[in-house]
C-alpha cells in the first residue's frame, strides 16, 4: 500500500515570516522606547515600529491559525 505525501501550503510559511518579522519589529520598538536615539526624529512619539510590529504579529498569527490543517496532495 502506498502512502500519499501532503506538503504543507505556502501560506503556513508566510504566517511563520510575518510571525517572525514582526517579533523583531516588535522588539526594536521596545528598545527604542527604552533607549531612544539622539537623532532629530519626527513623530517619534507615535511608536510605529511598536504598532506595526503588533500588526504584522497579528496577521501572522491569521495566517497560520487559516492554515494549520491545510495540507496539498503530492
């Protein structure tokens, strides 16, 4: 008998990037809200890098929980 090999779907490797990507943007924001820089910035007060480190996360996290189970047939 033979078994059928399933890979996974693209997307579910997409979610682990943004995941990743946004954990690092994430933690760039906290240490620079820790340790701001001595560059004249402006807005700095608006934290981007901790809002869209936040985003990306959540988006992540969409992606994978969509795609969890979904696998395609070789």
């Amino acid at each position: 008998m033979q078994t059928e090999k399933k890979m996974r779907n693209i997307w579910f490797f997409v979610g682990w990037i943004l995941l990743l990507i946004g954990l690092v943007e994430l933690s760039a924001g906290v240490y620079n809200l820790y340790f701001p820089s001595d560059a004249d910035i402006k807005l700095i007060n608006l934290h981007a890098n901790i809002w869209w480190g936040v985003i990306i996360i959540i988006a992540g996290i969409v992606y994978l929980i969509k795609n969890w189970n979904k696998h395609i047939d070789v």
